[in-house]
C-alpha cells in the first residue's frame, strides 16, 4: 500500500452530525455540529466544540444548556442549512418548519422533529484554539415512541440515522456485526457471523484477488486520477468508461 504522508490535520471520520438547540423560549436557535461525541459512560457526559464566533456560543454559555439532536434522512436539508446560516439574521427554526418541544421543563428547546433529543448542561468551557470545548452532564434523553417495539427494545438504527465523513452527509450502510460478535460462541452468534465474513476470509478474500491478476498492469486498481478528469472549473468528472468491443 502506497501512502502519501500529510501534514497535521483532522481526518477522523466518519462523524455525527448532530443539530445542536439551545437558546430560550423567545430566541430557541440551531447549529449544527459536527466536533461532538461521547467521553463518560458513568457519569454520561458529552462534548461539542464551539468557534467562539457562534451566535449559538454565547447562548449556551449564557444559560448553560444545550440539546444534541441526532439527525435523520429527512432533517438533512435542514442540518446542512442550520449549519451555514446564522441565528443571528434568520431563525432557523421558523425557516426550516422544524418544532421547538420545551418538554424538559422549559429548560431549552428540542427539535420534535429528530428521534434522540439529548438534554446537556455545560460543566465546563475549555479554550482549545479555534474552538472551545464545552464539556457537559447529560441530564435527560428523549426517544422517539415510534421506533420502540413492544419489548421496549428501542430501534435507534431503524430511524435513518446520517453521519458526516469528508465533507459529505451519508446514511449508515450494510449491519457488519454486532458488538462482540467476533468472539460469541452462542448459536446465535454462530448464525449471524456466518452472514459476516471472518477477519482471515476477509485477508483471503484481498490476497486471492491479488493473486488472481489484481496486480498486473491492466487489472491494477484504478487511481483518482485514472477515473477523474477535471472539466474548464476544476471540478472532477468521472472519465467515460471505454465502450466495449462486441
Ligand atoms: C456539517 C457541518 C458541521 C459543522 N460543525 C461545526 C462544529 O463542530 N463546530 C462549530 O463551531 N461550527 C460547526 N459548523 C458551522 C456552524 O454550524 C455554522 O457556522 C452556523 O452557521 C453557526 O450558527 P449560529 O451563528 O446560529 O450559531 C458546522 C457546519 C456544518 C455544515
């Protein structure tokens, strides 16, 4: 495997990409984020990372609270524009006919529209560099009744769930286990890892591919730049594939 070495950056995908509510009753606000993710099991405790600049910045450090909202399918559109429009000239909310649900006692608002609304209250504000790091308490998560079956089993990757990789919103893809499956001796388990390739299946599979031509000069994997051309505005266009002979 060829690698090109970069210089320090963040590639750590992919991400959730969450709508995170806040504000009060009479200026509720989203912004969408993409710097958060869990960091305590017990106490639950979440972050999100913050460019001081946001509107949203001094609204949760005003009161304090904030809601992580987890975005489906549907809400994609919104999540996007949430994220380039600021609250200060548009509210959001009214914008992308999404409801404000004050449940949780007034605190700050939730967005009804999305299936996990998780209820933060900041513990700390830490300067990083160009963003802060709110690290927060979970106080309360509201699930969507819709997605519980009727052993109260919620099916939270039943609801659409998108995540945020390089620049691009893509749903979840193919279920390629469950956790701890590679090592469950149950019969069960059995079952679904017949469905999933084993790590050295998975090895075999690549090193019979290679052998099988893979690697010679025709067969070699196509680079970017094999499949790409860039058009009069720079931007890449898949090359035709060559017509093929009768
Ligand atoms: C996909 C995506 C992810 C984003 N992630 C973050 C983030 O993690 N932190 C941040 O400060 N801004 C992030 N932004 C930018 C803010 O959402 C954006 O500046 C927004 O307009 C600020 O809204 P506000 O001024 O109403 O607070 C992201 C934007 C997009 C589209």
């Amino acid at each position: 495997m060829a690698k090109q070495k970069w210089k320090a950056g963040n590639m750590v995908y992919p991400l959730p990409v969450v709508m995170i509510s806040c504000g009060t009753e009479e200026k509720p606000n989203i912004v969408t984020v993409a710097w958060t993710g869990t960091i305590c099991t017990n106490p639950p405790m979440t972050y999100i990372s913050l460019r001081p600049s946001r509107y949203s910045y001094d609204l949760i450090a005003e009161s304090g609270y904030f809601v992580i909202n987890l975005t489906t399918r549907d809400l994609t559109y919104a999540t996007d524009f949430c994220g380039v429009r600021s609250g200060r000239d548009v509210d959001k909310f009214k914008e992308m006919k999404l409801t404000p649900n004050y449940d949780n006692e007034g605190k700050v608002p939730m967005v009804e529209e999305s299936p996990v609304n998780i209820v933060c209250k900041v513990r700390e504000i830490k300067p990083l560099g160009s963003h802060d790091l709110f690290i927060a308490d979970v106080l309360e998560v509201y699930v969507d009744d819709a997605f519980m079956d009727e052993k109260g089993k919620f099916h939270l990757n039943d609801t659409d769930l998108v995540a945020y990789s390089h620049g691009t919103y893509l749903t979840l893809g193919d279920t390629l286990g469950t956790f701890g499956y590679s090592v469950m001796k149950s019969k069960k388990a059995k079952e679904v890892s017949k469905l999933i390739p084993k790590q050295e299946d998975q090895l075999q599979l690549r090193t019979k591919s290679k052998s099988q031509g893979m690697a010679s000069k025709e067969n070699k994997p196509k680079s970017y730049k094999d499949k790409f051309h860039k058009d009069k505005t720079n931007k890449p266009v898949r090359k035709k594939a060559p017509s093929r002979k009768k």
